[in-house]
C-alpha cells in the first residue's frame, strides 16, 4: 500500500525554482497503514514564526511531517547502549516472535500511544529575505526518510504490527509512506513495552519541584534475551554485542546462573590482562589512570597484555547473574568483579582509522539493565585517558 501527497518540490538548484510555482503547506492527509479500515498516521504541517533581529527579513518556516493518531505507537530500542527507533534492514521480514521477546527483555518500548510521535521531515522557509531562488522545500537533516520502522494500530477493529517507511522522492517534492509488513497480533500485544506514566501521591502539591516522581527502576526478568550489537562510535559499524546465557551446573538439577556480559564482534579487540591472580581478565583504567603507546607496548611484548583476537575470537565477559533453580539464593541479578572494576579497553577501526578506546560498563542493580558507554578513544599510537 502507497499513499502519497504531493506538495512544493524540493529543489536542489537555483535554475530549477525559478521555472516554477512553488505551491504552499499541503492540506493534511490521513494514511492507513496497516489496511483495516482507519487512520494510522497523518501528513500535517505546521508553521514556525521567527523573530530574529539578525535575519530582519526572514520570518520562520513551514515544516511537513508525519504525526502518530491516537491509539498508534512506534517501537524504539530503550537500552543504555542504545536510544533510537528501532528499525528493520531492507531484507529482514517482520519477525513478531522476536519483538515480543525483546520487549519482554526490556530492549524495546513504545512511544505513547495516547500522545503523537511527530517525524518533521521537510521544510521551507519564508520572508522578504528568502529569494527566489532560495524559495523551495528542503530536508530538515532528521533523515528519518529511507528507515523501516515499525508501529503498532490498536483499535476496535483489532491490533496490528506494521513496517513502514518514509519516501521523499526527490527533487518532485512528494512524501511517500510505503507499508512493507503488516501482522496481525493478539490484541494486547507488546504490552510490557508499553509507557509507564508516573504519577504523584494525592498529597503531593501538583508544583512541587522538590518532590518529582522517580521512575521506577527497569526489571530485566531472567532469562536468555535476544543479542543486542552495539555501535561504539556511531558510525554504523557494530563493535559489541550484548548477550546473555545459561550456565548450568551439571549434576544439579537444572539450576544454574543466566549469565549477561559483552562480547567483541569481528574488527573489535578487548584489551586483557593476566597481572591480577595469573589469570586473563580484562584490563581497566580508572579516573586517574592514562594508558601510554610505551605501556601497551612493553605489556604486549612482556605477555602480560594481549588483544583479543578481531577477527572472531570467542570472547564472553561476564558482567551480571542471576541464579535459577537454587534453593536459598537471592532472586535478583548481581554483579561480577568485571563490571565494576574499571573503564574497559577496547580497540576497533572507525572511518578507516584504528582508535583505541575506553567503555564504561552500565549496570543497574537488582534491576539487571547492562549497557557500554564509551568515554574517550584516541587514534591508536596517542595517549588514551578516561574523561
């Protein structure tokens, strides 16, 4: 299903615009997306004014976007190593089963169905100042156009789950909202991703600053959740990959621990260390610590550090547990010496250049959140400090 609306082009060249009338912000349009017979989301434009003493000729912008209708929400990652929309590569199908898992396992969250999510994704600016050549329909550099995301359409007629996408055709100025996937699911799907609205005690004054609701901590439940890759630098190259397992214990009767930790993906290496105890672990820095090119090397000829393999080396460092099956133990997930030892060291190749770099490990505890921040990475041969 397409539906598209046609508005002012998006002009690239000045020749262009001025061969042409560039009509003014289009009427909304209505778009069902999931095909059952009601209005998922809505083409709409609104307009900015602008009164800046420094640009006395122009006045503001038009903006074009899509807004979520009530009763529909789109499915964002909601992790400490990732806050973004979630999204589907162009081959993968839509895959409910993993959803509902990812969901389950605190990875994924809706955005508030009872609220409108809004996706601005064209612009024009207006005022005596705006020439006419410069007049003309423009990328807001959101770049939201291109992405699969995924929404989810309750209503009375039943709930589905869809894969969509924004088209911005350029330079004829028109949006496209391709529907790619549709499922329908049970209705109540997803349900633990949804918003959780905080509210204050009865008593509380409605202004009180001092007394913000707190938000309750995320309870990862136990059990062996999807991976989750992680891209370090932003630059669309996943380095880790956060996953969890069952470590049985033989002979017990299928108890055992489920395990969360980081792993290094291909290109990745994590920097280790057999300096505590004679055992390899990982090597940390602190604060107050700086890793110079002279102390990696003399460690890396001494053999007393070593980068793990990058190219696939099977690497599990092991950063949470949580027991399973064990009479008397505490049913909540704790943390291993490694998470909260140090700032983990790391090394990987970004825009064609090796960096070195230093992670934070995220962790909440019982709750069993766990994440990577990085803090500072350096080309490889400069001094690597933690800031």
């Amino acid at each position: 299903m397409i539906l598209t609306l046609a508005f002012a082009p998006l002009l690239h060249t000045a020749h262009a615009q001025a061969d042409r009338i560039i009509p003014g912000p289009p009427p909304d349009e209505y778009v069902d997306v999931t095909g059952d017979g009601r209005a998922d989301l809505l083409i709409t434009t609104r307009t900015i004014h602008i009164s800046d003493p420094e640009q006395p000729g122009y006045l503001g912008k038009h903006l074009l976007g899509v807004r979520t209708l009530s009763g529909n929400a789109i499915l964002m990652w909601n992790t400490p190593s990732n806050q973004r929309w979630y999204t589907l590569e162009d081959s993968t199908r839509l895959d409910t089963g993993l959803l509902a898992a990812r969901i389950h396992f605190k990875q994924l969250s809706w955005t508030d169905e009872d609220h409108p999510t809004e996706f601005w994704l064209l612009e024009r600016p207006f005022g005596p100042a705006i020439t006419k050549d410069q007049d003309g329909w423009y990328g807001t550099g959101d770049h939201h156009d291109g992405l699969t995301l995924v929404m989810r359409s309750a209503n009375e007629r039943g709930t589905s789950v869809a894969a969509f996408e924004f088209e911005l055709p350029y330079p004829h100025g028109r949006v496209t909202i391709k529907t790619k996937h549709v499922v329908h699911v049970p209705n109540g799907y997803g349900e633990e991703g949804d918003l959780i609205v905080l509210k204050r005690e009865p008593e509380e004054p409605p202004f009180d600053f001092g007394h913000e609701p707190a938000e309750p901590q995320v309870m990862v439940p136990p059990g062996v959740a999807p991976d989750e890759v992680v891209d370090i630098h932003d630059d669309e190259v996943d380095d880790l990959v956060i996953r969890s397992m069952d470590e049985h214990w033989h002979g017990t009767g299928g108890s055992g621990y489920y395990v969360r930790g980081i792993s290094p993906l291909p290109g990745t290496a994590i920097l280790m260390t057999n300096t505590r105890w004679g055992t390899w672990g990982p090597f940390t820095l602190t604060e107050v610590d700086e890793l110079t090119p002279e102390h990696l090397t003399i460690g890396l000829k001494s053999g007393t550090m070593r980068w793990t393999a990058s190219g696939g080396e099977r690497v599990f460092i092991e950063m949470l547990r949580h027991p399973h099956g064990m009479d008397g133990a505490a049913t909540e997930w704790s943390a291993t010496p490694a998470a909260s030892a140090g700032y983990l060291v790391y090394r990987t190749t970004s825009h064609g250049r090796v960096h070195i770099g230093a992670m934070e490990i995220v962790y909440s505890l019982p709750g069993g959140e766990l994440g990577v921040r990085p803090q500072n990475w350096v080309e490889e041969g400069q001094v690597l400090e933690v800031r």
